[in-house]
C-alpha cells in the first residue's frame, strides 16, 4: 500500500513524457511477444476452426496486430509533437541531439507509410476514407506491417529511439519509472451503482420486449434474441 509520504510532487513535463514513450514501448512489446508465443497458431499452420472458450484464432491475431499499430501511432504522436515540443525549454538541446542520433530509426517508421490512414480509417474510425468511401467496399490497400518480421522492424526502430532516450537523460527516465508518484484515473459511472444480475436480467429483458413490440406487424421478424442476452441471463 502507498503512503502519503512516499508520495512526491508531481513529475515534469520532460519525464512525463519519457514515462509515456517507455510505457507504449513496453506494451508494444509485450503484444509482439504474445504474438510470437503463438505463432504457429496465429498464421493458420493448424488446421482450426475454433480456439478455446469460443475465441477465434483470426480473432486474437488481429487484436494484438492493431493494438500494435495503434500503440505505434501514438508512440509516433508523442514522439513528435510532445517530446522536445510542449516539453520543457531546458532540455529543448539535448533532445534535439537525441532525436538527431536517432534519425535513422524515426525515418525507419515512416517507411510504413500509412500507419496513420490504416489506425484513423480501419481501426479507430468507422471505415471510411477522407472522402467518406468505405475503405472494404473501395478495396483501399493500406502500406502497413504485414506479417511478424514486418512488426519486428517496426519495433526495433521504436526500441533503438526509446532506449537512446533512456539512455542519455538517464536521471529523468530512472525518476519517473522507479519513484511513486500520484497517479491514476478513476471510472466515472454518473451515480449509477453496480446492477445485481436481476436488473441485468431486467434490463434485457425490457429492451428485448420494447423491441419486439416495435416490429412486430411491420416486419417480416421479430426474433431479437441475443447470444450476450442469454448470457447475462444464465450467467452466475
């Protein structure tokens, strides 16, 4: 448990943002590994239909993959617009000087030339281009990682720039990933407590009727079942 007292003041801006390009690092690379550690499995060298507890194989792949992308784009972001930029002036020359050291690796991400496009447009967003065509129906082809060697270059651009950082402002990266500061957020529910499975249960049920109701004498159906409406009824 953390006491008041081993609670310090607030980080500066400078290892704010180093604790914030070392955080996304780490989980960009715990993401690779899992990839990695199911490998076989994840590029369909067995013969599968369906992973344990229902989840798809395709499934985990491509969450871990966009979680990846996504995490890179915001390593990217804060890379260049926060570090050296809305941090402060008096470590403005030595990241100047680091991010030159690391200029090869920066401009190695960016051979990946539409990270950006393919996490607005087939992660983040609603699929659809700057135009407002869907990108599946348009057939858009994005130039992004395609496969494990794929995203190990990408990381180890990501790595090399992270690390250097580390490396020459030492004192502020030890700082800010080894002291307790008060940090954290908090869930913000509107005054709503918890439900009992019995106002799940009633909830569901309401809307499922409301529903029905709606379409019935309309439509050619009225069958609103849900698999996560059963779920939440027979769950424990």
């Amino acid at each position: 448990m953390v006491k008041n007292k081993d609670i310090i003041s607030r980080p500066k801006d400078l290892e704010i943002s180093i604790f914030t390009l070392w955080s996304l690092f780490i989980l960009i690379d715990q993401h690779f590994k899992a990839l990695g550690k199911y490998r076989l499995l994840l590029e369909s060298e067995y013969d599968y239909d369906e992973f344990e507890d229902g989840l798809y194989i395709d499934s985990i792949r491509e969450a871990l993959y966009y979680q990846i992308l996504l995490k890179t784009c915001s390593f990217i972001e804060e890379w260049d617009e926060t570090l050296g930029i809305k941090t402060e002036g008096e470590y403005k020359k030595v990241i100047l000087e680091v991010k030159k050291i690391v200029k090869p690796a920066r401009k190695l991400l960016n051979t990946f030339k539409d990270l950006k496009q393919f996490r607005n447009q087939a992660i983040a967003h609603n699929h659809r281009d700057e135009k407002g065509n869907n990108i599946y129906f348009s057939r858009k082809s994005f130039h992004t990682p395609q496969n494990l060697a794929d995203l190990a270059l990408l990381i180890y651009g990501i790595e090399k720039m992270v690390k250097v950082l580390a490396g020459v402002l030492y004192d502020e990266f030890q700082r800010v990933i080894t002291k307790t500061f008060s940090t954290g957020f908090k869930y913000s529910y509107s005054g709503h407590k918890y439900l009992s499975k019995k106002e799940f249960i009633d909830q569901v049920n309401f809307i499922d009727d409301k529903i029905r109701i709606s379409l019935k004498g309309k439509y050619d159906f009225d069958d609103v079942s849900s698999d996560y409406g059963e779920l939440l009824r027979t769950a424990p």
